[in-house]
C-alpha cells in the first residue's frame, strides 16, 4: 500500500503528536449514555469510574505488602471498568501470529493482511519474540511508558522509573543527559520508521527495537534494518527516515497491530472507516503502548504523557526546546477523544500517571 503525498503531509503534521501524549485541552469529558440509563457508556466503559477496588480485588491484594507487584492488577481494574478487556493478547508477533484471527483481516496499521510473506521472512531472520528470559519468567512484572512530554523535565523521577521491571520508551526520546529525570533503563523502544533515532551513537547500549507498523511501507523498512540492506528509495514515507538500526536481529520485534486496532476502534471509539486507515483514527503511538501494557503487564504506570495548553511557554518535549504553541490539532490523530479514554484509566486506576499531565487538575 504506497501513500499518496497528501497523506504523508498528514501523517506529518502528526509528527510531534505521535510521539505519544495528550492535548491538555480544557472543557468538561462528555460521557455518552446519561441519558439512557445504561452503566456503561459507548465504549463499554463503566461511567462510574470512582477507582475503588472490587471486593474480591481487595481481598486478593489487601494482604501484599506496600509496593510489592499485584499480580494481575491491572487486567483486573481494566476488566471492572470495561467488561469486554480480553487479557491474552500477545505482545509480539511470533511464528503463531496466524492463528491470532483478529489482526488477520485488517490492512496495517490494524492488522498483518497482505505482509504475511515478508513478516514470516523477519521472525525466521529473528528468532526471539519475547521480552527474554528473565522478563518472561517473572510471575509480576512491573512497567512504565515514558512519553516525551515536556513535563517531565526537572522532576528527577529517573530513579523511580529505573525500578520498573519494564521500561518502554518511545521513538526517538534520548536518555543520555537526562538520566536524572527520565532514567536511564531501557526494555524496549517502540518506535516506526520515521520516529526511530536517526544517529547510530544515540542509541542505547541495550534494548528491544520493536517495530509498531503504521503502513504496509514500514515491515519493509524494518527487513531492510533487520539484514542490514541499504534502503534504496524513502518514497512513501513522511519524513526521513533511520537507514541503519545498530540492533542484532534478535533484539528487534514487531508490535502486535491487535494494539493499535484495539486503541482505535474500541477503547477510543475513533471512526471504523470500513477497517481501513482514515478519518482521523490512527491512536498516538503513546497509546498503543498502554494498550500492550495493559495486556501484558501485571502494573502499568506512565510519565510524561500530556500537555498544559495553558502553559504555551513550557517545553513540547523534554529533550528540545519547541515550545507547547508549537503544536497544531492533528488531522490524523484525534487527540480530544484519545484524552477521553487516557482519563478513564487514570481515574480509575488502571494505570498511575506519575507526571500529572492526563488528568491535570481535573480528575
Ligand atoms: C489476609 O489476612 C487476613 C488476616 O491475617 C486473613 O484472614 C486472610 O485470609 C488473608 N487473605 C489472603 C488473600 O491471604
Ligand atoms: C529545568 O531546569 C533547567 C535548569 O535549572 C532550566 O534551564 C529549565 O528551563 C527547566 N525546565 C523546565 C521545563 O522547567
Ligand atoms: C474527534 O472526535 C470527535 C468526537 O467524535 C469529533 O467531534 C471531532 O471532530 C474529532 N476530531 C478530529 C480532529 O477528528
Ligand atoms: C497548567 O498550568 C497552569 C499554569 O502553571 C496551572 O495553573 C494549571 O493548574 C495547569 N493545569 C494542569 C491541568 O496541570
């Protein structure tokens, strides 16, 4: 599937927003379904997000000792809010990705159809397909995504997020020089072509290269990067792009698209547009990592999600100087109804945001 140009300005205006967080946009969540009397709202979320435990919750964790990992914590708030959360997703593809039904019918970014031949060839050239063997074997892991958000600066939260078992990161955000502030661990470093560091030397010593696939375009990409190829031609992408990833090919990985398709078209309700790309409904990639969190690990926080549009002074990221006014509504991400379903997590509990910046002051 090749772009036309005027989709790539599109997805290039999302640039900044991709890099995962929030419009801080001011005016009240409206909640679908007060009327009627349902439970739930339109998503399938309950209204009633007062972050309380269920009995049996409080009964299976009352007893860990303070800061001790909760097995299955947060799949278990996510279900009481949301009836419908299947735990079982895999993070990764792996050499089974067929049999997973749900990705094998949609176009990327929503699924794998059409790129079966080119993604078996990476998970032959690659071999792993889980986070390692220490990771795996852990019956309680522990994440953290770290957005690029610039209210994370000057906070000295990297030692705190340093003690996450799981430490994703996103895109390009750099860790050298900022280790005070946003830690100096890396798991994983989700990113797509034109969001992956550029400059062999700014990568970290150690990490997954994990691919999320927004485009047909992209799984090629990652197999010129995974042997080493030269990438004859950028044409189809919307910026430059990496054309070397220091990565053996068994430290790289290929999100699950089940994750971005999840995001979209059911916990953010952005447009289905008859399962194809369009109108608005490619979820931020700071999103799509939650969602895999929620999956598949046992606590989820995040940090540096989210800006304060009343602040247009403030840094856009934490590691450049682009200031907050810099950013513009999006046409290919619906930043206002992706806040919506950050805020339902956070009030209730799902995942704890250590930076503030979802819910502001008005959770
Ligand atoms: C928690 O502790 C109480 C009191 O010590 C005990 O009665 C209860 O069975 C414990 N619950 C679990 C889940 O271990
Ligand atoms: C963080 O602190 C540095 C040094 O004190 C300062 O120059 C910078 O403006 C601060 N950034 C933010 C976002 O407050
Ligand atoms: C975001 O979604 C809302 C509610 O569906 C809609 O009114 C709005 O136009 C959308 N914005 C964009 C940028 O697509
Ligand atoms: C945004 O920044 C302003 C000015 O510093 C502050 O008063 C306000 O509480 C902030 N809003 C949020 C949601 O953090």
């Amino acid at each position: 599937m090749r772009m036309k140009p005027s989709r790539h300005l599109l997805l290039g205006l999302c640039s900044m927003l991709a890099l995962g967080f929030l419009y801080y946009s001011s005016g009240r969540i409206s909640l679908q379904g007060w009327g009627r009397k349902s439970l739930y709202d339109k998503q399938g979320f309950l209204l009633k997000l007062d972050g309380g435990l269920p009995l049996e919750l409080i009964y299976k964790y009352g007893n860990l000792s303070e800061g001790a990992c909760k097995p299955g914590f947060a799949a278990a708030k996510m279900t009481a809010i949301y009836p419908k959360f299947t735990k079982v997703v895999p993070m990764f593809l792996d050499p089974n990705y067929k049999r997973f039904s749900k990705i094998g019918d949609y176009l990327p970014p929503f699924g794998i159809k059409s790129q079966e031949k080119i993604i078996d060839i990476l998970l032959s050239a690659t071999k792993s397909y889980g986070l390692g063997e220490e990771l795996d074997s852990m019956s309680c892991k522990t994440c953290i995504i770290v957005g690029n958000g610039g209210i994370l600066a000057n906070k000295s939260l990297g030692q705190r997020i340093d003690q996450f078992d799981v430490v994703v990161r996103l895109n390009e955000a750099p860790v050298k020089g900022f280790e005070k502030d946003v830690g100096s661990k890396t798991t994983m470093r989700i990113t797509y072509p034109e969001g992956a560091i550029q400059k062999i030397e700014r990568y970290e010593a150690q990490s997954l290269f994990v691919l999320s696939a927004f485009k047909a375009l992209d799984f090629n990409w990652l197999r010129h990067m995974v042997f080493n190829q030269r990438l004859q031609s950028t044409d189809g992408f919307w910026k430059s792009v990496a054309r070397r990833v220091p990565r053996e090919p068994s430290d790289m990985r290929i999100l699950n698209p089940y994750f971005i398709q999840e995001a979209s078209f059911k916990l953010i309700g952005l447009p289905y547009n008859n399962g194809q790309m369009g109108r608005g409904n490619i979820p931020t990639l700071g999103t799509v990592a939650i969602t895999m969190a929620l999956h598949n690990c046992d606590e989820v926080a995040v940090a540096g999600f989210g800006y304060n549009m009343s602040t247009p002074h403030a840094p856009l990221h934490y590691y450049e100087k682009i200031r907050m006014s810099a950013i513009k509504e999006s046409w290919t991400h619906n930043i206002s109804k992706e806040k919506e379903f950050l805020v339902k997590l956070v009030k209730a509990g799902v995942i704890q945001d250590w930076t503030n910046g979802i819910c502001g002051a008005g959770c």
